[in-house]
C-alpha cells in the first residue's frame, strides 16, 4: 500500500480540526512544493540521475537544507532501487514517506513539555526581535488555561516600548494574569516578582517573556543569563523549558540564530512560528535535523488556537494534501 493511502486512512479519516490546521496553514508551502513536485514527477517518465538532480533542487528551494536534503536523496535513491521504481509518479509518496522519516529519526529528546506534577513548572521565552516571543506565550497560556491550569504570565521584556501592554492584551484575552514592572526596569527582577506571585497564588504554570535580542549583542545575552540564574536560585530546576522561538520566514537565518542561542543558553525545545507565512515550510526539517532540538510547537496563524504540536504525519499530509485525499 502506498505511503499516501495509508495517511490517508490515518489521518483524513476523522474530520480533525488539528489536522485542518496544519492543512491549511501550510497551504503556501504547499502551493510551491507540491506544485514544483507534481511538475518534476509529470514531466520525467523514467526517475534517474537528472531527475534527482531537479529533485534536490526543489527541496533546497522549499529551505530543507543541504545536509539534510543530501541525506534525503540517498534514502531516495536507495527505496527507488529496493522497491524498483520505475513511473516517477510513484515517487512522490516514497518521498513523503522519508520526510517523516527523517523527522521521527532525529526526534532523540521527547517533544513533550517539560511540565511538573506538582508546583510550579517555569519556561522562559527567547529569540531575536519580532518571531513571535509574546504570541506564542499568548497562545500558550490559552492552551494550558483550557486544559484547566492556572497560568501566569511575566512581563520579562521591560526594554521595548510597548512590550508589556502587548503580554497585557494578550493577557486580558485569555484571562490569566500578568505580573510586570515599570518599562526599563530589571528583567531579573520582574522575574523575581512573578515568582513569588506564582507561588502565593498557587500557579501551575508561569510563562516568562523576555525582550528581543540580537544573538551577537553580547550584553543582551549576558543579561538572559542573569534572568536564568535568578529563576533557577527561586527554584531548583528551574526554568523547566527555555524555549526558543525562531520565525519560520527568516528561513536558514534561524538555524545561526539557534546555533548562536544555543551557545549562551540550554535551550531545550523551538517553537517555529509563522509557518503559515512561507512557502518554504522545509525548514522545519532542517531545525529538527540539524540543531538536534526538539520543535515542540509551530505556529501556524495569528489566532490564539494557532499554536500546534508539530507532528510529522501531519505536516507531510500539508505538503502533499491534494495527493494523499486522491490516494486509493
Ligand atoms: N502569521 C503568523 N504570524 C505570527 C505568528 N506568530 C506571531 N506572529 C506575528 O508576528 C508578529 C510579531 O510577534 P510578537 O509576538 O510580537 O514577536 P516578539 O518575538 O514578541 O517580538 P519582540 O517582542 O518585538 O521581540 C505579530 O504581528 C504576530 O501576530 C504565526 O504563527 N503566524
Ligand atoms: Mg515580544
């Protein structure tokens, strides 16, 4: 049975609005991928050298990587072989099928939140400015506040003018509150504050925003290390996520911001938001393939249930959407 026809019968079977939303948020990734494929696959009728070659060269334009691309044409070239491929129209399902592959390969760290049963469990929200720091934490708190959590929100970026009655909106939106100081003040004592709040008031969960910084600004990254460090001395263990939010539009940018964060920071799981935003939604496997941390979540909309657990299958039925409804 083809790869198609099985996702099929997985995942399309049950009107899943979860699904739905991967659908439709990688609808221009989509659009430009699977279109460049559908061509590729129409216009070879054996699949050989050059056919790779023009392969390899989509998946490098949709920002899947070079590394991973190559590894990605070799499992091809072998499954091709194995299988005796010959109607390049077969190809598009076995490619499908190695992208979850490779995806589930590399998932060494689980993609589960690090969320404590008892008291309270910390993540800190970091990147460079506008990926989608404050929205993800908005989306978040959303998501805990309707599995029944109580969720508070700490107004860690004191620097950008605006930037704490932004985490206030969102805050007012979902209902959950916000603890902040005056704009300028000291991150790590907003911190400080927010924690002993959470604790008094028996949180579960409390999200911490931090300001925008530039990976090669060494003074903002000395002072995410003094924000860390007054977490950890409240409570042990502490910050349980440090969560960095990379901008799925910034393409292979976002794997020299991660490999920079990851020098100053343990970062323990990626939100990549704004997938929706790009027609060049591979870079997705390139994060997962290449940094070896785990994408927890994308975001794949503006709106408050846009934040989803990334899940390959999923995501591959987004790709070739069209292909896999039509599979029998
Ligand atoms: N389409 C889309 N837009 C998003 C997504 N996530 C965030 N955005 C938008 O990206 C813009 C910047 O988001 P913020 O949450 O303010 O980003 P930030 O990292 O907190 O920015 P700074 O605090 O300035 O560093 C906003 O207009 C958001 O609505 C997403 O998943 N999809
Ligand atoms: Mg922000």
């Amino acid at each position: 049975m083809s790869f198609f026809k099985k996702l099929k019968e997985k995942i399309t079977k049950s009107t899943d609005t979860v699904t739905e939303k991967f659908k439709e948020g990688l609808t221009k990734t989509r659009d430009s991928f699977s279109g460049k494929v559908n061509d590729l696959v129409a216009r070879y009728r054996k699949v050989d050298e050059d056919f790779f070659e023009e392969l390899e060269e989509i998946l490098i334009q949709a920002d899947v990587g070079f590394e991973t691309v190559m590894e990605l044409i070799d499992e091809l070239k072998m499954e091709v072989k194995r299988r005796n491929i010959q109607d390049p129209r077969e190809v598009q399902s076995v490619i499908s099928e190695k992208l979850v592959d490779i995806y589930n390969a590399g998932e060494e760290q689980s993609s589960q939140l690090n969320i404590q049963k008892d008291g309270l469990t910390v993540m800190l929200f970091v990147g460079v400015n506008g990926v989608g720091k404050t929205t993800t934490i908005g989306k978040l708190s959303y998501k805990f506040k309707n599995e029944g959590k109580k969720v508070m929100l700490a107004a860690g970026d004191t620097f950008r003018a605006g930037a704490i009655e932004q985490l206030e909106v969102w805050g007012e939106r979902v209902g959950v509150d916000v603890i902040k100081q005056a704009e300028g003040s000291d991150p790590a004592a907003v911190m400080f504050d927010a924690i002993s709040a959470a604790k008094s008031r028996q949180a579960d969960i409390l999200l911490c925003d931090t300001a925008g910084r530039l990976q090669n600004k060494v003074n903002l990254m000395k002072e995410l290390e003094k924000v860390k460090r007054v977490i950890e001395r409240e409570i042990p263990g502490a910050p349980h996520e440090v969560i960095l939010v990379l901008d799925a539009t910034t393409g292979q940018n976002a794997l020299i911001q991660a490999k920079t964060f990851k020098e100053v920071t343990n970062v323990s799981g990626i939100v990549l938001s704004k997938l929706d935003g790009t027609a060049k939604g591979g870079i997705v496997l390139a994060i997962r393939n290449e940094l070896k941390i785990p994408v927890k979540f994308v975001g794949l909309g503006e709106k408050m249930d846009d934040l989803q657990e990334f899940d390959a299958e999923r995501y591959v039925y987004g790709l070739f959407a069209d292909e896999v409804e039509k599979a029998e």
